[in-house]
C-alpha cells in the first residue's frame, strides 16, 4: 500500500475522479464498439403459422434454426436477444403434406424477415426443417367394458350389471392411428385389485395423440367377496343290478365350490351326484359321477374324481 502512495499521491482522496475517469473511457469505447458491424452465428426462433384445429402435430416442430447474421453491435445484440428477438413466421399452406423445409426454400423468406429487422443473413446453416403433420380425425364409437378385464381383488367378483353414464364418446386423433380404431374404445381402470362396490369416472385407453370428448365416464358396478369351499358328497349308485356283486369303490366324492361370503349356508343335501352303471368305461370299469343338481347359489363346482373304479361288491362275497 506504501508503494501506491508513492506512486500516486493523492490517489486515496481522488478515488471518486479516477473512477469516473475509467467509466467514461470504457462507455466510449463500448459506444465506439457497438456502432461498428459485426457477424454472429446464433440460433434465431422461428414459428410455423398454420391452422390448427383440424390437424395433429406428430413430432415437435423446430423452435430455432441457426444463422449467421451481420448487422450493426446494438441492433444484432437488441434483435438476437431471446427476449427481444422477433421470431421468423413460416407459413404452411397445406401442413399436411408438406413433409420438410430445405436451406434453399428458405433462404428468400429468411432474407425478407430478418431484413425489416435491420439484420443481414449471412448463412443457413440448418440443412432441413422436417415438418410431421397428419389430418385429424374424428370418430363416434361406442365404449365398450370388458367384465374380465375389470382388475378385481383375489375372491372378489361382480354381483350385478355394469352401469355407465356414457354409451358412446367422441374419438380424435392423426389420420394413420384413426384408420386402426373402427370398432369399440376400452376404458381404462387407474385402480388396482377393487375389492369393493363401485361408483367413479374412469377414462379411457387410448393411443398417444388420441383425444375423447368426453374425457371420461362414470361407472358402477356392485362386487362381492366369493369364498372357495368344499364338501364331501355320498355317490348314489344308479340302474345298478340288484343282485349285483359289483360296487363303488369310492363311495363318496369331494365337491369344490365357490359362493358368495354372506350365502355360505350349504350342507350335504343341496347337492347330489351319481354314478350310472349304464354309462361304465368297459375298458377299465369306471363310471364317471354326474352332478345331478346343487345348491343355486353354488359356483364353479368341480367333482375330485373325473372316474369312480367299479369293483366286486365285497358284501355279497
């Protein structure tokens, strides 16, 4: 610090003048700068004007292409600001099929717009502007609801008819999805194992650009908790010879079933099976039993034994 007092005496109480002194130098030479021209590459925003209504955007269009611009310090810095910056308009006539833009289709448009900017282009350099844009279509279809498709708990089933608010929705999407969706539109279910009655707006499933008006539609269905049970069940003999010395070996059967967990006031004498000596394999004597009836509110009933064996009656031995 002793050095600089050497040096400068006085530097310390004419802080404020030398200060000032630099800041004039420096804005003179900036002003003096900036009035010059200069050359820049930058990556200038664009926006495709089109109508939008009655087409689907497959693939994000170019927000920016890259120039190499001249123009004078201020204007190219003011102009080429994103927040200043006014974006190049290209217009699309027939959106749909035009499929891509090349550096010298664009190159009269470019030189038009930039240049009521005050801004020279020097070069594209951006080969290609792809341009992915299909006919929107619209289709009414019916909603259809696919009982087995309904993701149920474990033992959980429905127990009346599915009800819903909407029969049908209106469906839009880009021409090359459309042409594949003729029949019926799915809903699709955000819940997971329901294990209770119910009562929500679902929407539907539908391919990626796809839209439906309306978005969703209200459901309801009742559902139950369904028991697995089994019981064991005596096998009638039936047109056996009375005199027979031939008989059952098995005489008796399991029977599995599934009911409803509030109806589970079953026993023995609600079902009834049979075996008809009519209809024995002579092959390898067996019968196959026959379920004769059940309890009405039984389920999926399924016999142990798909063949009883016939063999001498030990009794009349």
């Amino acid at each position: 610090m002793g050095i600089f007092r050497f040096f400068l005496p006085g530097l310390k109480e004419n802080w404020k003048v030398v200060t000032l002194s630099i800041l004039g130098a420096t804005t003179f030479w900036l002003f003096n700068a900036m009035n010059k021209s200069y050359e820049t590459r930058v990556d200038y925003p664009l926006t495709f004007v089109f109508e939008q209504d009655s087409v689907v955007i497959m693939k994000p269009l170019a927000t920016t292409i890259n120039l190499d611009l001249t123009s004078g310090g201020w204007n190219l810095m003011r102009r080429t600001m994103k927040a200043n910056a006014v974006p190049i308009e290209i217009q699309l006539d027939n959106p749909t099929v035009i499929k891509y833009l090349t550096r010298s289709s664009l190159i009269p448009l470019l030189s038009d717009q930039l240049g009521r900017n005050g801004l020279e282009l020097g070069y594209v350099f951006t080969d290609t502007l792809f341009v992915d844009i299909e006919p929107k279509i619209f289709k009414q279809l019916p909603i259809m609801i696919d009982s087995l498709a309904i993701p149920l708990g474990r033992g959980y089933r429905l127990v009346g008819p599915i009800e819903q608010q909407h029969d049908s929705v209106l469906v839009s999407g880009p021409e090359s999805i459309m042409k594949r969706v003729n029949k019926s539109i799915k809903v699709r279910f955000s819940d997971k194992e329901i294990d209770g009655n119910f009562n929500d707006e679902i929407g539907f499933e539908l391919e990626s650009k796809m839209k439906a008006e309306p978005k969703e539609t209200k459901v309801q269905f009742l559902v139950s908790r369904f028991l697995a049970k089994e019981i064991t069940i005596a096998v009638e003999p039936l047109n056996f010879p009375e005199d027979s010395t031939v008989a059952l070996q098995q005489p008796e059967v399991v029977l599995y079933y599934t009911i409803k967990e509030d109806e589970d006031d079953v026993n023995a004498s609600d079902f009834s099976v049979v075996a008809d000596y009519a209809l024995m394999h002579t092959s390898d004597s067996t019968i196959s039993p026959l379920l004769m009836y059940a309890h009405e509110k039984a389920l999926d009933i399924v016999l142990s034994n798909e063949r009883i064996k016939v063999i001498s009656n030990p009794e009349r031995k």
